[in-house]
C-alpha cells in the first residue's frame, strides 16, 4: 500500500513572496504616517500666521495707517511699510500689537515669572499701494493693503537644516 503525504509547510518561495507583499504594504504605512506627521507640523503654523496677519490688518484699519501720508503717496518703508524686506512680525509699528508676554505660570496674572511669546519664527512684508493715480477716479482713494507672513519650517520628519523650506501666508483687502 503506497502511502501519499499530505504537503506539510511553505515553500522557501513562497516565504520570500510573502515577506515582499508585507513589506510593501508596510512601507505604504510608513509614508503615510510621515507624510501626516509633516502636515500637521505645517497645520500647526497657516492658523498661527494667519492670526498674525489678520492682527496687524486690523491694527492697520483701526489707526487708519494707509491714509496716514498725504495723497498720493502711501506710507514709506521708513514707516515699516511698503518695505520688500522681510522683517520680525512684531516690529515697528507694531509691537503693540502682539502680546509677547503669556501667563505660562497658571496663576492669572503676567508677572516675571511668566515667559515670552516666541515670534522669532515669523517674518512679515507689508505692500500699500493706490488702486490707481489718477486723483480724478472714484478708486484713487482706495488702498489695497498685502500682508505676507513668512516663516521657516522642515518639509519632512527629522529633517536637518538641509530641508528647511519657507512657507507664507497672505492677506489682501482694498481699505478706504
């Protein structure tokens, strides 16, 4: 009588299939989750520089910066506007804008043991401009206002100073 044994175990080929297949999706997990990690860092900081520029547009509203030069010029970059260059988010004139000063104690009240708000990270570019020069038109009195807020980040996971990438936020309205 001739006995037939049953298969028992996997073939090495068949082991270095599956070991491939689980290695591929695996590192189809990996990329997500630091492709998710990356954006959340990147998430944390648009509301922040959005904040910062919606701060200084109304700051600018409110003391009527982009009338404060006789027509038909806007305010100079001595004025810390209409400047190219990008400069610390809190500088003139408006330091009095951002509160550097947070209650980091938890005992309701600023005092000297509480800490500075770091706003080292953000820069901003401010640009006035006339909607047109001719004094005779209805938009000669219009004032488009820009605000561009910079700021550096990693474009990755354990990114080094070599993948360092700089990101911006801009806010633009038309002000009378």
């Amino acid at each position: 009588m001739r006995r037939t044994m049953a298969r028992v175990g996997f073939s090495l080929l068949e082991v270095v299939i599956a070991v491939s297949v689980l290695s591929i999706a695996v590192l189809g997990v990996m990329s997500a989750m630091t492709y998710s990690v990356t954006q959340q860092g990147h998430a944390e900081l648009v509301p922040v520089a959005a904040h910062y520029a919606q701060q200084i547009m109304e700051d600018i509203k409110i003391n009527r910066r982009h009338t404060s030069v006789a027509a038909p010029g806007v305010p100079n970059a001595a004025s810390g506007m209409n400047s190219t260059t990008p400069v610390a988010i809190d500088a003139a004139p408006f330091q009095a804008v951002f509160n550097r000063v947070r209650d980091t104690n938890g005992d309701n009240g600023i005092d000297g043991n509480d800490d500075f708000v770091h706003l080292d990270r953000y820069q901003r570019t401010i640009t006035m401009q006339r909607l047109t020069n001719t004094s005779t038109d209805y938009r000669y009195n219009l004032i488009r206002v820009i605000i561009t807020v910079r700021w550096t980040e990693g474009s990755g996971v354990g990114d080094q100073g070599s993948n360092v990438v700089t990101r911006s936020f801009r806010l633009e309205a038309v002000l009378n």
